[in-house]
C-alpha cells in the first residue's frame, strides 16, 4: 500500500488544479505548470481537495511519484522553490552576463552556461549563487549541473557546493 499515494492533498484557494484525460495543469500566482501522468493513474478533484488513485496494483510505483509531483507542483506555483550555492577556491567566482552565467572555476578559460526559461538566477556575491523557479525538477537539475563544474575535492574543499552541503576533509599525505 503506497501511504504517499493514498494521501489527500489540500489544494490552496489561489491555486487550479485542471485534468484533461492524461495531463494535469495546475496554475497559481507564480505561474502554471503541467505534467502527464500515467493513464492507469485517476485523479479527482473535490472543492478543495486532490485524491490520487490507481485502478490496478501493477501501477503501485506510480501511486506515490504522481501524488508527490502534482504536491511538487502546487507548492511550486504558490511559494517557488530555490536552490543556492557556493564557490570556493582562489580566483573563483560566479558572474551573470546577460541570461547566461559565467562560472570561473580553475580552468584556462571560464565556463559560460545559458539559463534555462523558467528559472531566475542571482548573483549576490562573486562566490554566492541563488537559483529560483517554479519548476522542483528544473531547479535541482540546473543547480547539479552547475555543481557538476566543478566537484567539491575532500582536501582542500575548493569547488562548487551547495550552500548547506557539509564536505568531508581528509587529511591529506602525513610528512615522515
């Protein structure tokens, strides 16, 4: 029995939740966002409330990732969400150039990233770095390929982390 799945969810007075056969939208004030959905996947909507059901218990796994996708998408068109992260190391930095975002990161040349549409970059300082959008999926994937620039190292700590991200330092060689 899936509990994810089974769980109701509450929608918000300023928030629609739409389904037309396999696709559900849900529009808010931050903007509208839509999915499709597995067809052996029900849901219903009454006044206020979503159920998510299945009509078979061969589609358990889907039960639960559907019921957590359209709650990742109404939390995401009334509050947004946000990632930010961190570079550290000797000359490196962030620096946004028009819609793109330009990391140097320790390479001989900088690395210059074009911003997918739907999500907002900020620069508040050469080496902090907040990501914005309404889209769960798309700021976690924007933020882990930044990240991916350049990893975090375990001795020095140098590179790109997430902000709440705690790295594990080694020691390093031991003189004889």
């Amino acid at each position: 029995m899936s509990r994810i799945g089974n769980r109701v969810l509450t929608v918000p007075e300023n928030v629609t939740v739409t389904v037309d056969g396999n696709v559900v939208t849900v529009k808010g004030p931050k903007g509208e966002l839509s999915t499709e959905i597995n067809e052996n996947i029900n849901i219903e909507v009454n006044g206020n409330e979503l159920t998510v059901t299945r009509k078979n218990d061969n589609f358990k796994n889907f039960h639960g990732t559907t019921n957590a996708n359209i709650k990742n998408m109404i939390i995401g068109v009334t509050e947004g969400y946000e990632r930010k992260l961190e570079i550290i190391g000797v000359g490196y930095r962030f620096q946004q150039k028009g819609s793109n975002l330009v990391v140097n990161a320790g390479y001989s040349h900088p690395v210059e990233v074009e911003v997918p549409a739907g999500l907002k970059i900020e620069v508040q300082s050469n080496t902090e770095l907040t990501i914005s959008g309404i889209d769960k999926c798309l700021v976690g994937e924007f933020a882990a390929n930044i990240r991916k620039i350049r990893q975090p190292e375990p001795y020095k700590g140098k590179g790109i982390r997430y902000k709440d991200e705690v790295v594990r330092r080694k020691e390093g060689k031991k003189a004889a």
